[in-house]
C-alpha cells in the first residue's frame, strides 16, 4: 500500500492499530513500566504559539494513542511570550518550546547556566502566507506592496481607491515575528489591526471585502482535512510576487520545499527535559518517520522527507 495518497486521519488509524500490536511497554516484566517517567510514560507540557495548532494536535493525538501512559499536555501562547517563559523559568518548570525563532547567543547562554542540555532541533518548514477575501480579484501581492502597506497609513487598492484593512493576529505571535524578520522591521501603519488569533482573523477577512490577513500556512495546508475545507470557502490564499523570481508564487509544500515561496520560516522545538523524559519522548516521535510523515500529510515539509514512496508491510 502507498502512503503518499493516505488521507491524514487513515493514516493516523493505521499508526494507531499498527502499532498497538506491537507495544509491550505496560508488560509487568517490562523495566520501563516501573518507572515513573520515560519516553512513552509520565506527564509533560509544550508551550507553542497556535500557528501550529492543526499540526500539533495531530502529533499529539497519534503519540498519545499509542502510548497510553503519556500526557501531554500542548499550550497555545504567542512565540515570543514562551521564549520569554522558557528563559525566565529557574524551576524548570517549562522544559519544551516550539515555534520559528532561534534563541540567540546572549539567550541560549543565559540558560545554560543552570541546565547545560539544551537541544534545538527544526522539524520542518511553514510558511506565512496571505489571504483575501473570496470577492477580491486581486491575485497575487508584491513584496514591495505589502511591505509599504503595513508601514503607510491610510493604504488603498490600487485600483477601487478603497481603503485596505491589514489584519494579523495577536502581537508577539510567531507570524509578528516572521512579519518583523522577513517583511518590515518599522513600525505598523495605522491600517494595521490585531486580532485575537488565527480564527479571529479569518472570519475578518470573510467578513470585510477589502481585507488582507497574514496567517501561517498549516491552517489552510492539509486540504483534506474538513476544517481546512471550510476555512477555504472563507478566505482565499493569495500569491506573492517573488522579486527575485520575477512571478507570482502560490504557497504550497513544493514552492515551501525549492524555496521559492519568499516568506518561508523553519518549525523549531527547544527541549530540556531529562535525555529519557517524555517530553525528550515525544520531541524523538516527531522526528521519526511517523512524525516526519505526518508532516509531511498536513502539507508542510518536514526536516527529514524521504517518504515519498512507503510500502506498508503487513503480516
């Protein structure tokens, strides 16, 4: 059997009975099943910023079905509010992180004072992207366009002379970073407006014609996944011109995979829970084949991506 045209939930029920068979780790002989915490049992939290929610959820979801003594529990915080948990955290309280921004030298120093193992590992690449209103005409944006937008007050259409609405999510976020780093690092002009998260932003677009939303990617990526589908006769995804290319280039997992999409930004996990913890347990699930391979069905990239042909043995 291919994996490659698996819908994401088939998958996902194959991993759970493929795997259920061949798990021994509650056996009364077993070594692990007496300890209070390892890879696959024991108690954990990941603080990462929602531009990730649809991703995590799943990952969660198919670590936790085959591993039924983990709990782990995911909180949604904006990016650079869990960076600043993470460093401020003495107790060690917080032990993994995830989202795009690397720590920087003067931070990852301020914390290995008092725990010197702190593995960054990337697990993939997402993108944020640009969405419009279904109504809109308009295609594709400019770099250029889009950069002068968020720092011009009173910004119009081109071509209605109508004023545009920028709308991003709550500031702080993962997407404020990459809109920081990537497009403009001045301040926003005054057609800029937040709102309290992805949905929120969503239902703007859907709500105002003359809108711009700036989302990340995995909430529209995995295009079999039925939430996705309503979400995508809300907005549409529109393309960037690419200044270096000279086109217009769609997001999509092969234009995020030859970096031609220009607003690209790699999925980080920061961890310092114990090397056989379950918070180490589950960062290890990701990276495997099966964590690489859900990646890779929600329709991001993963880190490791040789999985285009799989053949599922079965007895």
């Amino acid at each position: 059997m291919n994996l490659k045209f698996l819908p994401l939930a088939t998958l996902t029920l194959w991993l759970i009975s493929g795997c259920n068979n061949q798990d021994l780790e509650n056996h009364p002989g077993n070594y692990f099943s007496k300890q209070k915490e390892n890879l696959k049992k024991g108690k954990g939290t990941v603080l990462l910023d929602e531009s990730y929610m649809p991703l995590f959820n799943t990952l969660l979801y198919t670590f936790q079905s085959t591993r039924p003594d983990a709990d782990i529990s995911l909180q949604y915080l904006p990016e650079l509010k869990n960076v600043q948990l993470f460093l401020e955290d003495n107790e060690l309280k917080v032990l993994t992180i995830a989202g795009s921004k690397e720590l920087s030298k003067k931070e990852y120093e301020s914390i290995t004072t008092t725990n010197k193992r702190i593995d960054t590992k990337i697990i993939g690449y997402d993108a944020l992207i640009l969405i419009a209103n279904p109504s809109n005409r308009v295609e594709y944006i400019r770099q250029s366009q889009i950069r002068q937008w968020l720092t011009t007050n009173d910004v119009n259409w081109p071509n209605s002379k109508n004023p545009i609405s920028i709308v991003i999510d709550h500031q702080f976020s993962t997407n404020y970073h990459t809109i920081k780093t990537q497009i403009t690092d001045k301040a926003f002009g005054n057609r800029v407006f937040q709102q309290a998260g992805t949905d929120s932003v969503i239902a703007y677009v859907n709500r105002n014609p003359n809108s711009i939303g700036i989302i990340g990617y995995n909430w529209l990526s995995d295009r079999k996944d039925p939430a996705t589908i309503k979400r995508l006769k809300q907005v549409k995804i529109l393309s960037v011109f690419n200044e270096q290319t000279g086109n217009p280039i769609f997001p999509s997992q092969e234009s995020i995979r030859n970096h031609l999409y220009p607003y690209i930004r790699p999925i980080r996990i920061i961890n310092r829970g114990i090397r056989n913890g379950i918070n180490t347990g589950f960062v290890n699930f990701i990276l495997s084949e099966v964590g690489q391979l859900i990646l890779d069905k929600s329709g991001l990239v993963p880190e490791i991506d040789p999985f285009r042909q799989v053949e599922l043995k079965t007895e």
